[in-house]
C-alpha cells in the first residue's frame, strides 16, 4: 500500500484532520486515505491517494495539500 501514514495532517487551508487509514475503491481499486476533520463534526472524508501528497500552486507560494503534523508511528 501507499506511504501515507496515519497521524494528524494540516491541510494548506489551515484545518487539521486525522488519517484513520488507506481504503481501495471497490471497482477500481484505486488507493484512497480515509480521515476525520478535526473540527465541527468530525465528518469522515475519502480522498484519492494520488491526490493527497500533490503540490498546490498558490500565488505566492508552492505548499503541500497536506502536511503531517504528528506521526501514530512511534
């Protein structure tokens, strides 16, 4: 599976959310990090693998779309 761990991560945006794992698409079986927004509800998202380590042009910058904050590996 993917190198993503599980651990807190700050989203380029500013909100924090916890990586719970890595999931498959049932028809594609396309990698996909499932994580928890930690704020409001704490709703449960799914997002493509490939897509959580991109690099995001901003205008006055290049950053990460999500940077790990705290590792759960010890």
């Amino acid at each position: 599976m993917n190198s993503i761990k599980k651990g807190i991560y700050k989203h380029y945006k500013g909100n924090l959310y916890e990586v719970i794992g890595i999931a498959r698409h049932s028809e594609t079986l396309e990698e996909m990090v499932v994580y928890k927004a930690l704020y409001g509800e704490g709703d449960i998202w799914v997002r493509p693998a490939r897509m959580w380590n991109e690099i995001i042009e901003l205008p006055e910058k290049t950053v990460k779309r999500f940077e790990l904050v705290e590792s759960d590996i010890q």
